[in-house]
C-alpha cells in the first residue's frame, strides 16, 4: 500500500536530492515517462527505502524498492530475501499493479548516504502488463 513519506519523513533535517526515471509500458503503449518530482532515500536503522514519486492524488504514481538494512551493493531479483518490496504504485485506479517479476542493481557508496543503479519492475492488473524499467540516483546530503 502506497504510504506519503513526505508527510511521514522520520528525519526533518534530512537533506536529499538526486533523480529517478523510468520508460513505461502497459501491454504494447509506451506511457509518459516517469520523472519524479519527489525522491527520497532512507538509509534507516531497518529497512532501506529507494522511492521516488510524480503527481499528485488523484494522479500520483510512485515507484519503491524496499532492502534489509545492511544490504550490501549488488544485484537482488523480486522475492530474493534481502528485497522486502519492489512497487509501482498508480492510484488512478482503485485496483494495485501487483508486481509479478523484477529486480533491483544497486551500488551504495561507502558511506551509506548514495544509492544509483536501475530497477525493473513487471506488474499485472486487469489482465494488463505494465513494464517499468528505472533509473535512480539520490543521496542523503
């Protein structure tokens, strides 16, 4: 279920900044390219949040990858059990996209506080298949 971290952020004085995009395609459509206006990257004492978001309510789309803390750099396939959750997240509609396949490269800098690399999501919904392949790059400053 899709959760605004903006409103939720644990850490006020974090500073963030970075990017992540995606090509989208449901069935055989190239959607509008995902460009988020909002990421953000939680290095926290848990889980390790990659999230971007674009739009907003009702339009919003949201793309999360979710790692166990300490999850060092390297390649994890959906359901691997280091990756708690690979998501795109549409709520143009009330039904979800649930993620069937996909994966998550990831390089974390030495210091924990940058994450880039590439995320491939393959979801399915009324007997439609939505492809996300995406590219991130954000740091906690």
């Amino acid at each position: 279920m899709y959760i605004d971290t903006r409103r939720n952020n644990p850490n006020d004085s974090v500073c963030l900044k970075g990017k992540m995009t995606a090509k989208i395609t449901i069935g055989s459509t190239p959607e509008p390219d995902f460009v988020a206006e909002f990421v953000w990257y939680g290095n926290l004492m848990d889980p390790i949040y990659i999230y971007g978001d674009q739009g907003v309510a009702p339009r919003l789309t949201a793309i999360q990858a979710a790692l166990d803390a300490g999850t060092p750099t390297g390649k994890y396939e959906y359901r691997d059990k280091n990756l708690r959750s690979l998501d795109y997240y549409s709520l143009d509609s009330l039904e979800p996209w649930p993620t069937k396949s996909g994966h998550i490269d990831v390089t974390f800098s030495s210091d924990r506080k940058h994450a880039h690399g590439t995320m491939l999501i393959e979801a399915e919904r009324e007997n439609k298949k939505l492809t996300a392949n995406v590219e991130f790059d954000i740091q906690n400053l």
